[in-house]
C-alpha cells in the first residue's frame, strides 16, 4: 500500500511510514494492521493538504523599519495618514484616478522619512534602501516640473517599495501640497495635488501705551503680523520716533483654515494707524498680474522711494547736528547722519531700491555700504560688524533688502548703525527730508482700485462700529 502526493517532503514521510508498516507486518493481528492502516491513510490526506509555503493572515496598518543610518532622528519613519481635501475644499491638478494612485490605502506598507539638514534625492533614497537608478528615474520623471529638486529639512518623503522595487513615492511640501510619484506600464509619473484652505476674515485693533509690540500682542497679533503692520507703514511712521501713547491702529488680516484647522495667516488686507492725531489709511490691491500693493484710499502708494530708518525698532542714540561733540574723539565733530543703536547683529536693511557702489572698510565709518539710488540720491550705512554675503559693489538691492549687520567697527563706542542720507552729495537730516512717493495706480486699474477701495473701507467701518458698539454694552 503506497501514498503518493505532489509534495517530495510529503512523499518521503508517508514511505517511510509504510516502510516501517511493512517490516512489523508479521508481529501483529490483522485487526490492529487495519487500524495502522487507515492511521497512515489520515496521515498522508493531511499532509497532502498543508500548504508547501508558509501564509501570513496579517492584514492592518503597514509596520514601519527602523533606520539604521546614522542620524536616527532626521530618518526616523513616522506614521503615515491618508490627506483628503474636505468637501467644502477645492483642489487644483488633482487628477481624477479609478486606481486610487494619489492616496494611501491601509494595506499598503508606507515607510516615511523626515528630510534632515544636508539631505537630498539621493542621501533619502539611500536611507530607503534605494539604487542610485531608482534615483534617476524619480528625477527624470519629475524633470519637467522640476519635482524634488529642492528638500528642506522637516518635510517628508514617503516610499511604498515592495519586493525592493519602488512603486510610489509620496513628497509633503506643506499642508497644501504634495507631490505624487507612482509607477505605471510605461516607467514613473509624477503628479502635483495643491489644495486650497478655507480663508476668514479676522479683525484686530488696539491702542498703545508702551510700544506697538505690546499692544500688538494685547490684540491677539502674532509677532509676523505686528511686523507686517509696521512695514506698511514704516514709510509715514517712525516706530522709534513718532510712536505717542494713546496712538491706535486697527486692521482686517486673512487667516487660512485646513479641514476646520488653522494652517496659518494670510496678508493684512485693510488697516488703518493713528500716529499724534494724524490718520493713515492702507488697503490691498491686487492688479491683473497678480502684483499686490498697498495704497491710501485715493489711490496712492503706501510705499515711498525710501524707507524712514534701515533698523527695525531700534533707539537712536544720536540725531543728525553739525556741532555734537565726538564720542570717542572728545571734540566738536558735525555728526551728518542719525545713529540707530541696536544688538550686535540686527539686521540692517537698505532705504531704497539702487546699486552698492561701495562695499568694505572706510576710516572712521569701519565697515561700511553706500548704496547710489538712480543719479542723485545716495545713503551711507557704517559700523557694520559684517556684510550680507553673495552681495558686491555693483550687486542691484531691493528696499528692504538686507545689506549687512549692526556692530561697532571704525570710531564707535558701542554697538549702533550710523546711517547718512545725501541729496546732490549734500547731506540731510534723515529724520526730516522730504521722501518721494512711489508710483500711483495705474490709470488702467483706477476703476477696479476704486471699487476694491470702497468695499475695504465698508468692511473696517463695519468691523470699527461692531466693536465700539460691543465695548459700549459691557
């Protein structure tokens, strides 16, 4: 009597059963040979029916791998969750796919990489276990819309690999955006999905007793947004000179929402800032080519030629005086500028838009900049402790734009910038020199401007008389 199955191992046990069967034949009453008999006919049926491989019945959430690179903390995988734009949410070049590409499914195994300093493609594919190749192809896949060429340090790549072949490679930017790449018949696509957050208006007012930060944040401003304010008016406004207690501001600003969750703020769209009695009125406006601008309600550019002081918040320390006695030289010596004092290492920020037609030591002024602004205009920045770098005579500077950083090079007793201001080489008061406005609208935008300009000023009226009419019931 044999037993024969597919398997060879199964084969193997039931003749050497049989055999064993075969050589005690004679020792034993056929009544027990039956039942040895229909023993090993049980045996054999069950091993001819266990699988040859072993089966895994596990099914869930993906188990994630440990990293074993040396920086454990920038490679560490962390969990991995499905992004779903919400109903009431819009999402642009989201493709429409019946095979669910751009998501995550729970069974597949999603191992996720946080991009530490100094990482690129290749370092994080390495970190997934990945071929220089593979490298190759995501790149060349995302060539044309230049897709993981720039990783910054706290973002995610996400890599679904199996059998040590990568299939789907997912690319978090930010909360609104997310780069796609998955394997198809013909070689890697890469897709973009951008979503858009939900936007709301908040409004904020406030009056100052000590210094715009205070009341600032007494109104629920973060410290970005109370720059942003100071920035629109920092060309009518000194904040380190004009500023008077009782002074009030009040504005409308945007916030953006993601799936009911605040993800961050927008611009400050309507604001207005009473400085000794005197009001300032901006609004935002956004012109056909996507340029936005601040301008008064008649149309004119919030944003002069020149900035009023090249230092944020600082304390001057000296004015402008032709007969101010020297504080290192111990003599009378015409002091033609306005010293800012401030910590070693504030930013210093050119006045205007124009060219550096001087860059290093000078004299007494230590390291300094002058920056020429169009054919008669030119500003002298000294007392530098250190320039900003990829920047030379010659460079264009933006307004606004950093040129170096506040110390005490050349003939200073302390810390400060010594800022000048020539006209025609001839030397002004900072402080008091007439600035020259910026451009106006353009007459092509008047109408447009005009019916922004309207609404804007409704809505902070609204928002002004809402809030008196709630302080007034308290």
């Amino acid at each position: 009597m044999t037993f024969v199955t597919d398997n060879p191992r199964h084969t193997f046990k039931g003749h050497r059963v049989f055999t064993r069967f075969s050589s005690f034949r004679g020792n034993f009453p056929t009544v027990h040979l039956i039942a040895v008999c229909i023993s090993v006919f049980i045996l054999s049926l069950t091993l001819l029916l266990l699988p040859s491989q072993p089966v895994s019945a596990t099914k869930g959430s993906p188990v994630l791998e440990s990293s074993t690179t040396v920086n454990e903390l920038e490679s560490t995988p962390v969990a991995v969750a499905a992004t779903k734009p919400a109903a009431n949410e819009t999402t642009a070049d989201t493709p429409t796919s019946s095979s669910n590409t751009l998501s995550v499914s729970s069974d597949e195994h999603w191992v996720d990489y946080v991009i530490g300093s100094g990482d690129n493609l290749t370092t994080m594919f390495k970190k997934a276990g990945l071929t220089a190749r593979d490298v190759y192809l995501a790149a060349n896949a995302g060539r044309e819309i230049k897709a993981f060429t720039r990783l910054f340090p706290g973002q995610t790549l996400s890599f679904l690999i199996t059998d040590g072949e990568l299939y789907k490679l997912r690319h978090i930017h930010s909360a609104l955006k997310t780069t796609w790449l998955h394997k198809t018949d013909n070689g890697f696509k890469v897709e973009e999905v951008l979503r858009k957050p939900a936007i709301k208006q908040q409004f904020a007012e406030g009056v100052i007793q000590d210094s715009l930060f205070l009341a600032g944040e007494e109104a629920g401003l973060s410290s970005k947004k109370i720059m942003e304010l100071a920035s629109i008016f920092g060309w009518d406004v000194d904040f380190v000179l004009d500023i008077r207690k009782n002074d009030s501001f009040s504005l409308i600003y945007e916030e953006h929402y993601l799936d009911g969750e605040k993800i961050g703020e927008g611009p400050i769209i309507a604001a207005q800032f009473i400085n000794r009695g005197q009001k300032y009125t901006a609004l935002r406006y956004t012109n056909p080519e996507g340029d936005s601008n601040y301008f008064t309600p008649e149309g004119y550019s919030m944003r002069k030629a020149f900035l009023r002081s090249p230092v944020d918040f600082a304390r001057i320390s000296s004015r402008f005086s032709l007969k101010r006695k020297h504080p290192v030289l111990n003599r009378i010596r015409a002091h033609k500028g306005v010293d800012y004092a401030a910590r070693t290492g504030t930013p210093i920020k050119a006045a205007g838009d124009g060219k550096i037609i001087f860059r290093g030591r000078k004299g007494g002024y230590g390291n300094a900049v002058i920056v020429q602004h169009g054919g008669n205009i030119t500003t002298l920045y000294a007392h530098m402790k250190s320039f900003k770098r990829n920047q030379r005579v010659g460079s264009k500077i933006k307004q606004g734009q950093v040129i170096g950083f506040v110390g005490q090079s050349g003939l200073a007793s302390g810390p400060h910038l010594h800022y000048e201001f020539r006209l025609n080489g001839v030397h002004k008061n900072p402080l008091t020199v007439k600035l020259p406005h910026a451009k106006p609208i353009q007459k092509r935008d008047a109408e447009a401007f005009k019916d922004t300009a309207s609404s804007l000023l409704a809505q902070l009226e609204t928002y002004q008389a809402t809030k008196l009419a709630a302080l007034s019931t308290q």
